[in-house]
C-alpha cells in the first residue's frame, strides 16, 4: 500500500527523466525524437496506471466480471498514440530535409553553420 | 526493464541499434499496458510503436546516416535540471491518490461510471473503450483523425520536394 | 532481399492473412480489443511488408501514392460525412442513434462502424504515405 503504491508512479518520472535529458542533452536530432518518444510513453504509463484498479478487469463487458478498469484514459491514450507516432513522423521528415540541407544533423554543427553564414 | 532499455537507448551511439531498442522498448511498454488492463492501449503500442514506427525510423536512418558523432560523457547542466525536474514531480507524486484502489476519484466520477454502466444499452456494444471512442468522445476522435491527416499533409509537402542533387525525387508527378 | 525466394514466398502467403486480420480487428473491435486505428495500422503495414520485399515500385504499381492520399483525405470525409448524415436526420452532429428510425441503439452500432472505417481508413492512406514518402526518397552516399 504506502511504498507500492507510488512506485509505478516513480517509475513513470524515471522514464520522463530519461527522456527528458536525451531531449536536452544529445545533440543528434534522431536520438532528440527517439527521447520525445519516451518522454510520450512515460506520460502514457501515467494515465492508464491512474486507470487501474487492483483486482479489475480490461473494460469490455460480460457477465463474468464486475470491476473493471476506468475506460476513458485508454481511450485518450489510444488516440494520443497514434497522433504520436504521426507527429513523430513529421519530425523525422523534418530531420531528413534538414540533413539534406545542413549535410549534417548533429545540433551543434548546424549551429555553427548558422553562425559562420 | 523498461527502464533498463531506456538508458540503454541513451547510451548507445549506433542509430540503427537505438532504432531496434526503440522497437523492443514499445514491445516491453505494450506488455506493461496489458498487465494495467488496458488491452486497447498495447493493442495499438505494439502495432504502431514496435511496428511501424520502427520502419519509419529505419527509413529515416537509411536517409541520414546511422553515425553519432561521439559525445561527450555525462553533461552535468541538463543532468542536474532532469534530477531537480524529477524530484520536484516525486514530491508531487506523494498527492496522487495510492495506485490501483478502488475508490479513487477517478472511478467514481460520474463519467466513468456512466460510461460503464449506460454503455452496454446506449450503444449496444461490449467493448467500452470502443464505444467511448467512438460515440461518447466522437468530436475528439474526429479531432485526432483531422491531426493525423493534417501530418500526412505535412510530411507530404516536405518530403516530396525535389532532392538538391536532382537524383530522383521521392514523388514525379504528384 | 527482392531475390531471396523463401521472404518472396513467405511475403506472398501472408499478405492476405494479415489484410485479413485487418479486417477481423476492425470488425470485432465492438466485442473485443481492437478497433479503426489498430486495423489502419495493420492494414499499412501489410503493404510496408509487401513493399520491403518486392520493392518500393512493384508496391507503387499495386497502391499508387496518390490512390493511399486519397484514402488519407477519405477517411475524415467519411467521419464528417457521417455527422453530417445524422444533422439531415434530425440529432446533432455525430448522434448516431438517429441513423436508425426505429432503434437508436442499432442506429448507435451503424454510426460507430462507419466511423470507425472512417478512421481505419485515414490511418492506413495516412502510414502508408509516410512510408512511401520516406522510403522512395533515395540514399544518401556515406
């Protein structure tokens, strides 16, 4: 109960800070996306955890059960996963044309290009 | 072990192997997100996560090139605001209703047990993440399908630009 | 890997299989787990496969990328369609109960399949696009 129970909810601010400080921290713009997408997942794992209930069951209705786990963040969470892998092909994209532009997609690279134009 | 993976995918300088941990990372997820109950949620994790976003990685590396420049090892500005980030938000955490009880204000607000109790005879369907989906929550799921149409439109007008060396662009006639 | 017999084999055997539980998925989502962005989703990646084996223009000849736009653009067009259906009907947009004079709930189950193909379709015009726009975009000499 008093440690458990928030030990998912740690779990989730471990994978956010992973993913928080490839964002930051890396200079290569694939792995800055590779960490928004675990920077997403983390935010996922919160809401449906918020969702479970000890002893339930998946949402889907039958006689057999009669506690089941709160629909409404998997149906968020569904929509925001997709929507996800879409905005994170519209990052890569962005990372190809910029490769195809700068020759290069290392952060601190293309900084120095900026600045010797 | 999710966990694990994460700071693998952060150690590692090869492209191509981050590519696969990210796979294996969105497998291992959608296993968490069916023990949570939410079957729907690792349904879609692992057909988009481990499926097509790994292809879609692997072709943008097959575009830029899977090296990383060497980095520097531990960068201690960004590693100190992720540990005050994340500490601030544990602090946070000892709010947070306890994990997987039943009264938690969640589960007892009205929606929720609308959704649950009404579902079976508004929409006649058993699957109730389906049918908020697509019924209770109709206006959003509209929102997020126009989203992800407006993305097609965006990768579309950057990608299917003519290549700079004239070698074949990814779209003729288009 | 476009000469390997046993992947070209195997790519042929499965593809309808998984177009196939495309469909399952889609349609069984009322019951069980499932439903239009996992089947777009699985759908797409029936033809990534067949276009990571036989080659991205084979893959064009059979879906060009115009045809997988098109169905990107169809996909809301039939979701609005459907609001607007029910706004002739008489509800409100996206009231599917009204889609059924006689009973609301059969009404409810029409609107939810439809929107659901809807979504099905927007999601699989939509990865296939993306895929084909990544992978048809050249290689860059390293």
């Amino acid at each position: 109960m008093s440690a458990l129970s928030f030990l998912n909810y740690w779990f989730v601010i471990i994978l956010m800070m992973v993913g928080f400080y490839v964002l930051i921290a890396q200079g290569n713009l694939v792995k800055k996306i590779v960490g928004l997408n675990i920077f997403q997942t983390s935010v996922f794992i919160l809401y449906i955890s918020a969702g479970k209930i000890t002893g339930g069951t998946a949402p889907i209705l039958d006689t057999q059960w009669s506690v089941y786990s709160n629909p409404l963040p998997h149906v968020l969470i569904l929509t925001a996963i997709v929507v996800g892998v879409a905005t994170s092909a519209l990052g890569l994209s962005l990372v190809v044309r910029i490769k195809e532009a700068y020759g290069t997609i290392e952060e601190d690279e293309i900084a120095q290009m900026d600045e010797s134009l | 072990m999710l966990a694990v993976t994460a700071l693998i995918v952060v150690r590692t300088q090869n492209l191509f192997a981050v590519a696969m941990l990210t796979g294996i990372y969105s497998l291992l997820s959608a296993t968490f997100f069916t023990l949570l109950d939410a079957v729907d949620v690792a349904f879609t994790e692992a057909a988009v996560g481990a499926g097509v976003s790994t292809v879609l990685m692997l072709g943008t590396l097959s575009l830029v090139g899977h090296r990383q420049k060497k980095q520097r090892t531990v960068q201690i500005v960004p590693l100190l605001i992720v540990t005050v980030t994340g500490l601030i938000l544990m602090y946070g955490t000892l709010d947070i209703p306890p994990f997987g009880e039943a009264d938690n204000p969640i589960h007892l607000h009205e929606t929720t047990v609308h959704y649950l109790e009404e579902s079976s005879h508004e929409t006649g369907m058993p699957n109730v993440v389906t049918s908020v989906l697509a019924s209770y929550r109709g206006y959003d799921t509209m929102g997020e399908t126009t989203v992800i149409f407006t993305a097609m439109v965006g990768v579309l007008l950057l990608m299917s630009g003519r290549k700079k060396d004239g070698t074949g662009g990814a779209d003729d006639g288009e | 890997m476009e000469s390997n017999p046993i992947l070209r084999i195997a790519t042929k055997i499965m593809t309808p299989y998984i177009l196939m539980f495309a469909l399952y998925v889609q349609f069984h989502g009322d019951y069980g787990p499932g439903g239009g962005f996992q089947a777009g989703v699985i759908f797409a990646a029936a033809f990534v496969l067949y276009a990571l084996i036989y080659g991205i223009e084979t893959a064009r000849l059979v879906l060009p990328m115009g045809v997988a736009a098109l169905c990107g653009a169809l996909g809301v067009l039939i979701y609005a369609g459907v609001g607007i259906a029910t706004m002739f009907l008489g509800g409100g947009f996206l009231e599917y109960g009204f889609l059924d004079s006689h009973d609301a709930e059969h009404g409810q189950h029409l609107g939810i399949l439809l929107v659901e193909l809807g979504v099905l379709t927007t999601v699989f015009g939509v990865m296939v696009v993306i895929f084909y726009s990544f992978a048809g975009r050249g290689r860059v000499e390293e």
